[in-house]
C-alpha cells in the first residue's frame, strides 16, 4: 500500500512538472542548420532545445520571455581567439595578449569559442586545467605546432623549428581529442613551409585539419599553399589580408582559390587588428566568393581596434552584400562543421541550449577596416540576450527580470 501511494505521488509530481524551463516567445529564428528561418517559439529543458515551432503552450513553464521583433539563432561560433589569458610558463613577456573568454562572449552571443594555438603541446596541460575546464564558454582549442605556443608579442617564438614535434603535438591533441579541434601554423617568416609541413605531419597523425595564419607574403607563394600544401577541410585564416594574391589582374576572383574551394579547402575572416581589408573583401564578397567562416582574432590589440567583436565583424559582412541567413550560417553551422562538431551551431531538438536573441538595427553606420578603409550599412548586429546550455547568461535589457514592486522577490532584510 505505501509502494503504491509513493508511486501515485511520484506520477502526480512529474504530471505537474513544467514542460518547459523556458520558452522563447515570437522571435524569428534563424537555423541554418536545420533549414528554419522564419518565427518560431523555442522551448529549452534540462540545458537542451526541446522544441521549436509554432505557438508553443508556455502556460507550464518555469518562465517564459516575449521575444518578438528579435532575431533568435545558434549560440555563435567564433573559431580564431586567444583566451590563454594570465601568466604563461610563470611569466608574461611584452604583456598578456589573451582575454578572458566569459568576459568578452556572451555580451555579443558567442558561446563556443576556439582558441587559435596559444598553447602547443608543452603548456596545454595548463591552458585546459586553467582556462578550458573553468571557463562557462565552451572553449575549444587548435594546438600550436610550436612547442610553447604563442609567447609573447615578438613572434620569434614561431620560427623556431626546432620546437616543431608532430608526434608529441598529436600525442597531446589525442588525449583532449574532446576539446583539441585542429593543428595551427602560424606567422612563419621563412621562404620555406616547414610550419606547415610539420602542421600537416601532426594532422594526419591525429586525424585533424590544420590552420594556418600565412603569417608574411614576401618571401613564398600564397598560391603555393592553398593548391599543394592545403588538404580537403584545411583552414587559411585571415584570408581578406593584403597583399594576398586573392584577384587577377583584371579584379576578378583568382581561379586557384575557386579550385581550392571545389577541392574542400576553406577560408576564414580571422578578422585582428591587422588582418582585414577591404580592397580584397569588398570585391570577392560581391562576386560571390563569401567566407567560410566569421570570427574575430579575438585579443586585448583587436578589441579596441577596428575588429571589436563577434557581432560588429558580422555587421562589416552585412554591410557588404551577404545576406544575414547566410551571416549566421557562416557563423554558426559552418565553423562547427570546420571543426568537426556538428552538433553545434544548431538548435535543432536534442541538442545543448547555446542560443543567441540578436536584434538587427537599422540605420546609417560605418565600420572601418584595419588600415582605416570605411565603408557605410544600414544595419548592426546588436546582442539582447545569451543561453549557455539553458543558462541565460547574458540579458541586456533585463527581460527575464520581474517588476520589483509586484513582491515576487525576497530582498534580505536588515
């Protein structure tokens, strides 16, 4: 008899259950992924997308939040940062370069983040025991073929090749196979493609793409790379930087880089504070030839910088000529495609709750390229409101708040 009540309480307690955690009412929803662009509720339980569609019941929901007018897509994905932020090997040199990624992410709707080899295979262990496993943003990493990474602001840490050791760097990316997503190869100066040869040894021992930051175009052919070093899925970030050799004499997009494309090859904004021009990216994107992929360079010289932040770089795309479905897919499905997730960048049922609420504001703005180039839009990406796994963690103008008059709150007493 009293298995039996337990029971019937147990079934009256799920019965009473809310649904929902929460719902996101009337927004319009962009998913490339899952081919959704148009208004849609969301409803989130347990951290993970439990429904998306029309006029969802929200009446048993813990909460639900109106939406409407705002856009409502994958939490973004942004593949180039540097987030290995404090001390590295017990001293900074020239300064730390690194931010903190919960600092600088949410408030623009990014809630994975990739770490473009900041660590190598030597302070890894680190870079994830402090930053990776204590971070809220999903924090994803490229290690550097360079033993000690990235070390200071003087790059002359990066031509040392003899601090090159494919086999330990895929011994490291193995054993953090769940956060290690590439090999990267960075600011080689030499006339030579040692870093990326040794980039390209470590990705076929651990079966992963490699990145490679080309670094300096004076001294060996950018084409060189793309069509005899560049595998099926390899990355070439900072791709609209001059003087890459991106267009034929007569501005027309270069046929080896349509070739590269056909054949798998991709290409990353890899924004910075020195990485983009316009002169390159103003004529490619208008013939057609958009990036792959959207991300910032994030660090504390590109912040401040024409750069600024995920949604202003996603703002300069917009501004000339790629539709915004197609700017939320190159930040959202298309990098966690480049990465090997795909089940990010998406909220399709099933899967984490990473959500960005965007407001698209229209106007007269300008943005500037990194050598000071400006062109105008009619529209900015502004963030309204951030979930981590069901979490929100950003909400810019307190919609999940509650009148404070209406005594729903208990504010301790003196």
């Amino acid at each position: 008899m009293r298995t039996l009540v337990l029971m019937l309480f147990a079934a009256a307690a799920s019965a009473q259950e809310a649904p929902y955690d929460l719902v996101l009412k009337g927004g319009h929803v962009i998913d490339p992924r899952n081919g959704v662009d148009g208004v849609r509720d969301v409803g989130i339980r347990g951290g993970k997308i439990a429904a998306v569609a029309a006029n969802l019941s929200s009446g048993g929901a813990r909460k639900s939040i109106d939406i409407s007018g705002l856009y409502v897509t994958p939490g973004l994905i942004d593949i180039h940062v540097h987030v290995f932020w404090g001390p590295k090997h017990a001293v900074t040199t020239d300064g730390d370069h690194c931010v903190q990624p919960d600092a600088v992410g949410f408030r623009t709707g990014v809630t994975t983040m990739v770490d473009a080899g900041s660590a190598g295979w030597r302070d890894f262990p680190e870079f994830r025991r402090r930053v990776i496993d204590t971070a809220q943003t999903r924090v994803l990493a490229m290690i550097n073929i360079v033993g000690v990474g990235m070390l200071s602001e003087d790059d002359a840490v990066d031509q040392n090749q003899f601090d090159m050791n494919p086999a330990r760097v895929a011994e490291v990316a193995r054993k953090n196979a769940d956060v290690i997503v590439a090999i990267k190869s960075a600011h080689w100066r030499q006339p030579s493609f040692i870093s990326v040869e040794k980039a390209l040894e470590a990705g076929k021992l651990a079966n992963l793409p490699i990145v490679v930051d080309f670094g300096y175009f004076d001294n060996k052919p950018y084409q060189t790379l793309i069509n005899d070093k560049l595998r099926p899925g390899d990355i070439s970030t900072h791709f609209y930087r001059v003087p890459a050799p991106l267009l034929d004499k007569d501005g027309h997009v270069a046929d080896y880089l349509q070739s590269a494309r056909k054949r798998g090859v991709k290409f990353d904004v890899g924004h910075g504070g020195g990485s983009f021009h316009f002169p390159l990216a103003a004529p490619m994107i208008q013939q057609g030839f958009w990036p792959d992929s959207i991300s910032t360079d994030l660090h504390s010289g590109s912040v401040n910088g024409a750069m600024i932040d995920m949604l202003n770089v996603m703002s300069k795309i917009l501004a000339l000529g790629v539709p915004l479905p197609e700017v939320i897919r190159e930040s959202t499905a298309n990098p966690a495609a480049e990465i090997r997730r795909p089940e990010l960048g998406q909220i399709g049922v099933g899967a984490d709750a990473d959500v960005a609420v965007l407001r698209v504001e229209r106007g007269k703005f300008g943005f500037v390229d990194t050598k000071g180039g400006r062109v105008e839009g009619d529209t900015r990406l502004g963030c309204e409101m951030t979930l981590r796994a069901g979490k929100i963690v950003y909400d810019f103008n307190g919609r999940a708040g509650v009148p404070w008059r209406e005594g729903h709150i208990e504010y301790p007493v003196r």
